[in-house]
C-alpha cells in the first residue's frame, strides 16, 4: 500500500467505524479502500482485492435511474466530487454483479488536505427507504 497522508488515513479510521458502506479513492478515482459493509456489496473482502483501478471497480454496478435508465457515470456523486472537488448526493438504482437491484441514497465529498490540495474523496452510501 502507498503512502498516504493524514487526511486519507483519518477518513480509512472512520470508515472502519461505521456500519454503512464506504468507498475512499484517490484523486482519480481509483479505489483504496473500502469498509467492512461495503465488502458485503463488493462480495470481496478489501483485504483480498486491495486497491482497484477505477477502471475495475467501476465496472461492478449498473447505476439505473427510478425508470431504469442507465445513469451517465458524469451525473454520479461521486464522480462528480472527483470532477468538482464539492460534495454531492443523489438517490438512485444500482444493480450488482450478481443482478441485485437495490435503491441507494450516496453522499460523497472531497478530501482536502491541510495544504489545502485535493487529496481523494469519499462516497458513504446505504440502502433508500420510504419514510
């Protein structure tokens, strides 16, 4: 594993923590770590896979709109916070490697290091309920 700065280890802590699914990513999009829920969805443990290329892990959701239209990777949030440095969330269907349609609620945001660079973003998301 590379060596990352505070920020990104800071934010791998919280993602251990939680009981919802993570993602961390470095500027471009590749994968350095996900969390134990996310793991679940991935159907792979990290530790397993270690870091994916963008092109790989990308791969492994369909991401379809509430009629079941393929969403354009550019409206995702994370993709977005990549592309924009701000935080986005949307709620939207994704479809997994092994044909599971879930509806999912994502938040994603930058990391900015202390110097003020861009240094990756996070995508935390789970499971969107009616209330």
């Amino acid at each position: 594993m590379p060596s990352y700065g505070i920020e990104i280890i800071l934010n791998r802590q919280l993602a251990d923590c939680l009981s919802v699914p993570v993602f961390i990513t470095d500027t471009v999009g590749n994968l350095i770590f996900y969390n134990g829920p996310a793991e679940n969805i991935l159907g792979t443990r990290y530790e397993e896979t270690g870091e994916m290329k963008v092109e790989t892990w990308g791969t492994i959701f369909k991401q379809k709109d509430d009629d079941g239209n393929l969403l354009p990777p550019e409206s995702l949030p994370l993709v977005r916070t990549l592309r924009d440095k701000y935080p986005y969330h949307k709620t939207f269907w994704i479809e997994s490697m092994n044909g599971k349609s879930e509806r999912i609620s994502v938040t994603s945001y930058p990391i900015i290091g202390r110097s003020g660079d861009f240094v990756g973003a996070v995508a935390i998301f789970w499971e969107a309920r009616d209330l």
